[in-house]
C-alpha cells in the first residue's frame, strides 16, 4: 500500500487530499468527502477506511474542502467539483482506472449536489456518468441545514431550492450507478429524507437496478466513525461488497 499526503488539487490552501492506493495497477478509486456538517471533520478521518480498502484492492482519496465560519455557500461545493475533476484527470497517473465519488453525511450533501446538479462538473467539461459511481452516505438532500444558518433561516426548517440536491432530480437523463446508506436509528429526519430521494428518483422513472440502498443498525454514520474491535470499519466492507458485486 502506498499513502500520499496532501496532494494539491487546486490553489487555495484547503484544496489538498491524501491518497489510500493498492499495491498493483488498474484499480478502482472511490473520491470521498468527509463528514461534520461543513464545519468540522479532516480527510485524516478516513485512514482506517482508506487502509482497508487499499488491502481490498481499492484506492482512497480522501479530500478536504472548505469549511465553516470560514466558507460560504456554493464554496464548499466548488471545492468538491474541483477534486472530482482533479481526480479524473490524475487517476490513471496513479493506477486507477474506474473512478467513484462518495461523502459521508456533510460529505453525501456535496456528493449528491455534484451528482444532481451537473452545474458543479460542468465547468471541467464533466457530467455525472463521467463518474462511473456514487456512494451517498446519509447527506442531507434538502438544503443543508447550515446553508440555511448562513440565510439566517431557521437550520430545521425542509427546503428544497437550487442548493438541494432533490431539487434537481430528473435533470439528466441517466444516473451511473448510486449506493445510498443511511441508519435505521439515523439523525433525526435523515432516514425518512434519504427514503425521499429513491421516491424521487423512481418518481422520475430511473433505472432502479442501478440504486442500492443498505439500511444500518445504529445511529447517524457510526459505521464509519465507530471501528470494530480489530480496527476495521463497517463502512469499507459495505463499499467492498458494492463494487464486487
């Protein structure tokens, strides 16, 4: 296994990742973004992750993005269009060949924005099936709920606008295949939210084969964040067993 530390994609100074890679060549990368509600959460939260699945034959890049106090709407989302592209254009440099996107929780809010919303992508001359899949890990599909701190709206308020990831459902034609996660036990609303975005996406008469959903037992992320007794985390098998299948 190889780990490379704070890679640059792009100027400013929080635009760096690190990279979890396989022995070997020709292997599949997923892209994740961490979690912590765009105020909190490193890319070094995912070195457990990024090391299991590098011993399963799997790349890990691990990306940080701007945050706040410091960041303001869509600049986080930029930050994650700028690694995807970033990524695609290095990923046979580094010996992957199929590239995946995925976020945890704040991650899945900016995974889903990216997937759904091509406004993102678009400016590198990518759309969503230039990603050959997406893993959503309980994300906030409606606006998430410091964007509307940040419009000094009240953060529980549901809206579904431009900076919501279900507002643009139904753009494209196709989807690449999707993996959805999320607990039984999740935070609050975000199970019956996530439950809303295959409604939609069925509502709009997508290919449901390509959509699978994994329901845990726990609450919001644990798989995650929470490793096993053997220093493994349920999360990397989860992905594992989707790109195997």
């Amino acid at each position: 296994m190889r780990i490379l530390r704070d890679l640059a994609y792009g100027e400013h100074s929080c635009r760096r990742l690190d990279l979890y890679l396989p022995d070997g060549e020709q292997f599949p990368l997923l892209l994740f973004f961490h979690g912590g509600g765009i105020e909190g959460g490193r890319k070094e939260d995912l070195e457990a992750v990024g090391r299991q699945l590098a011993a399963a034959g799997i790349g890990l890049a691990s990306a940080e993005y701007r945050l706040y106090p410091d960041a303001k709407y869509p600049e986080f989302i930029e930050d994650a269009a700028a690694a995807v592209a970033w990524t695609k254009a290095h990923l046979n440099e580094y010996g992957g060949d199929k590239l995946y996107v995925g976020g945890s929780s704040a991650g899945g809010y900016l995974s889903m924005m990216l997937c759904f919303d091509e406004r993102w992508l678009a400016p590198y001359g990518m759309t969503t099936t230039d990603v050959d899949g997406w893993v959503h890990d309980a994300g906030q599909p409606t606006v998430h709920f410091n964007v509307l701190r940040e419009r000094g709206v009240d953060s529980r308020r549901l809206i579904v606008d431009e900076a919501a990831p279900l507002y643009h459902i139904g753009k494209a034609e196709r989807y690449s295949p999707m993996l959805f996660l999320v607990s039984d036990n999740d935070m609050e609303n975000r199970y019956e939210q996530t439950m809303l975005v295959l409604s939609t996406l069925r509502h709009f008469r997508y290919d449901m084969t390509q959509v699978t959903l994994k329901e845990m037992h726990g609450v919001h992320c644990q798989y995650i964040s929470i490793p096993n007794e053997d220093g493994t985390v349920p999360f990397a098998y989860l992905v594992i067993d989707w790109l195997n299948a």
